[in-house]
C-alpha cells in the first residue's frame, strides 16, 4: 500500500497492511529547534517511512462590504521579561475587543471577545462570514504530496472545532460552564447562532479538498464538563455540523485531548467517523485503547493514544518502539493511526524515528 492508501484504509475504519502513523502536526518550536527549521513538508521528508498527514485550510473570501462593517485596529502590548508577546485586538465596529498572548511554544487569550449577552448580540450582527471558500491551496498540497499522505483541517469556526468548544474560545471556558447552568436557554441561543454560521460557510464551500475535517475540541472533553453537559450542549450541535460535512463530501474526526471514557457512546450518536486523541493516563487524559477499542471499535476509526512524554521526550528508542507495540495491540483490527495524543515541544529525533521504523513493523 502507498501512504495514502494506509491512511485512508485506517479512516474507513479497515485493516491496512501496517500500521500508519503520523504526528498530531508538527509545532514551530520543534522544527526550529530539532529539524533545523524545516517545515511540515521536510519533516515527513526527514523521517522516512512516516505517512504525511498535512495541516492546512482553504483560503477564505470575503466581501469587502462585510469589511467595511468589521473594523479592527491592532494595539502591540510588547514583550514581557518571559518572551511572551501581547496584542490586544480592537473592533471598533461593534466596540468588542479581544487580547491575545504568545511565546516560543504556543499562544493564548488574555482577553476573551464575548463578556456580556450584549456583546454577543453585536457580533452575531455584525461578524463577517466568508462569501467563498477557495480551496487551491489544498489542491496543490494534495498534488505535491501524491500518493505519500492525506490533507486534514479545521475548517471554518470561531475557536475550535465545534460550537460549544467555539464559545468556550469565545466567552472563556469557566464562565461558559456557569452559563450553561444558570442562563441555560441563552448558551442554547448562543450555541445555535454559531452552528447556523458555520453551516452556512460549509454550504457554500462546495466539494470539499480535505480528506478529514477535524471538529471538537478540548472543552467538550469529560475532563471538563460532565457527560450530561456533554449530551445537552455538544451532542446536538455536533450532529448537524458532522451531518453537514458529511454531505460536503468529508470523513470527520471528532477531538477530544482529556478524558473521553465515559462519552465514547454519545460520540458515536454524533456521526463522526473516527476519534481522536486517545490521551493515556500517564499524559493527563484517561484512556484505555483497548477497551475503548472493545466498546466502539467497530463504529469508530482512533487516531492517537502514543504517550510522547514518556517515548520521544524522556525515553529511547526502546521505549518509544514498545509504546508503539502497545498501541498496536490495543487495536489489533484496524481502524486505527499510531499518533503522539498531543503537541510535543522536544524530543530527540532518533525517538522519533525509532516511532516510526516500529509502527512499520506492526503488520496486520
């Protein structure tokens, strides 16, 4: 089999003749640091015999109108004596803001958009959405990397993924779960505008170029809110956009980076066709691959689950190939991509490759 056909095998939740692998994308910090400042392209490139699972998004239209009614000013907070830079983002139509922070390693809100019911109000009136979708940066991807891998993203949202994990980007994730208890009916409102407009960008995107769409997110993990809240402010919301994804020609994988034990039912009920990140014990989440494997594994592909803590960044090559080992047997059937179950910042690349080289020994 090619790469890509492994990869596509694995998402249709069929057995490949090895074990794919891929990286939860590769973080700035380590290409500069470890790969010499190599791209997405050169790492795959560098580690031979990993399977390219490429990032990327389409390119977004929007009508200079919708411009003329979104203004926004940047105001540059500087460095602090840590490295982290700060911006605050100023729209001064309709009077909302929004800060945000960043290092070496990642970035963050430091102001959230939405704090009051008004606020919400004035950018569900005025929030620009695009009026065209280009997808020729994915075409071109999917040309230069051929048969060695597949194109996955995001799409369009507001936050991340889904619309309860939008407003949690949104309004901050402690004051959304406050609010879902003591205004529940206006989080409802909130969560129906946001899953109205992504619905309508996905309808007039066309036939989708990504082979995968990611949706989720972390704030819908058990880890945050409870598997009630979960049915009651995800499950429906998440239906319909997976449905709707669905019928614009795209597999979905449904994100959870916590604990995901106890909602493995629900996200079947959602439609998606596969779940990621599988996040063992050892790394904060609390996943059983195999018994997640036992419960769902024949409705649902797994992307994830390999502990990058304990392999690339504190172990060896041996460790990192019994990790891999482990994996594997957890799902012996299929169905699934050996994948670190989070971003990872260092690790020697001989780890990496030792990653790599056990996953291509893992035959079916």
């Amino acid at each position: 089999m090619t790469s890509r056909e492994r990869l596509l095998t694995a998402l249709s939740n069929e057995k490949p003749d090895h074990l794919p692998c891929q990286v939860h994308s590769w973080m700035p910090y380590y290409l500069k640091t470890y790969l010499d400042g190599r791209d997405q392209f050169g790492a795959y490139e560098f580690f031979k015999g990993m399977d390219w699972v490429i990032y990327a998004n389409p390119r977004f239209i929007y009508n200079d109108t919708d411009h003329g009614v979104w203004k926004k000013r940047d105001i540059d907070l500087g460095t602090d004596s840590d490295g982290s830079h700060q911006f605050r983002h100023i729209i001064t139509t309709p009077e909302l803001s929004y800060g945000l922070g960043w290092n070496q390693f990642t970035a963050w809100v430091t102001k959230h958009l939405i704090e009051t019911e008004r606020d919400f109000d004035l950018w569900q009136k005025y929030v620009p959405l695009p009026e065209k979708v280009d997808w020729t940066p994915l075409i071109e991807i999917k040309k230069r990397i051929g048969d060695r891998g597949i194109v996955r993203g995001e799409f369009f949202g507001f936050g991340q993924g889904s619309p309860w994990q939008d407003f949690c980007y949104m309004f901050g994730t402690e004051l959304a779960i406050y609010a879902a208890y003591d205004r529940p009916n206006w989080v409802h409102h909130v969560l129906n505008t946001l899953l109205e407009k992504k619905i309508s960008v996905i309808e007039r995107a066309g036939t989708f170029e990504m082979d995968m769409v990611e949706t989720g997110g972390g704030a819908g993990s058990s880890t945050v809110i409870s598997p009630s809240m979960h049915r009651e402010f995800c499950l429906p919301y998440d239906r319909i956009q997976i449905n709707a994804l669905h019928n614009a020609g795209t597999r979905v994988v449904y994100h959870l980076c916590g604990g995901l034990m106890p909602l493995l039912e629900t996200i079947v009920e959602n439609g998606t066709d596969g779940l990621e990140t599988m996040t063992p014990l050892s790394m904060g989440g609390d996943c059983n691959l195999a018994e997640a494997n036992q419960r769902v594994g024949n409705k649902l592909f797994f992307i994830g689950g390999f502990d990058q803590n304990a392999g690339f960044e504190k172990g060896d090559a041996e460790t990192t190939a019994k990790l891999v080992r482990e994996c594997h047997q957890a799902c012996p059937d299929g169905g699934y991509i050996c994948s670190p179950s989070d971003h990872f910042f260092s690790g020697d690349p001989a780890n990496v490759q030792a990653f790599v080289d056990e996953a291509n020994r893992c035959h079916y």
